[in-house]
C-alpha cells in the first residue's frame, strides 16, 4: 500500500504530467504572461524539490504544481 506522502507525490507528478500535455500535446497558445507564471510556479517546485540537503516541503510542491495546473484550466474557461 502507498503511503499518504506517496500518494501525494503521485497526485503532483499527474498534474505535472496534464500541464505537459496541455502545453506540447494539445498545441495551445498561451498569452506570455500566462506561460510566464505557469513556469515560474513549476521552477520554484523544481528548485525546492532538488535542494541538496534532500528537504522539500510536499505542501509547497502541491502549492506550486496545482498553481500553475489551475492557471492552465482557468485559461480555458
């Protein structure tokens, strides 16, 4: 059985893996300043998430990953 961080991790990389699927695959365009705050919000997940000390906050990656996911849905609407 996976446990509660795994799931949340798990949770992250699927959401990571809809905005790269809305972004290459579907071929949307994005105004700049949109694409600008959904890369932002996935490069500060990323910095924290490689911090050579091995600690990241969960919370901040689901913070950040779900911001720039949302940023793309609201895009849509």
């Amino acid at each position: 059985m996976m446990t509660s961080d795994g799931l949340r991790l798990r949770k992250i990389q699927r959401l990571a893996h809809d905005i790269m699927d809305e972004v290459n695959l579907k071929k949307v365009q994005m105004p700049p300043e949109l694409l600008t705050m959904v890369i932002d919000n996935l490069s500060r997940a990323v910095g924290d998430l490689t911090d050579p000390s091995g600690n990241y906050s969960l919370r901040y990656l689901e913070e950040k990953v779900g911001n720039a996911h949302s940023l793309l849905v609201k895009r849509k609407l």
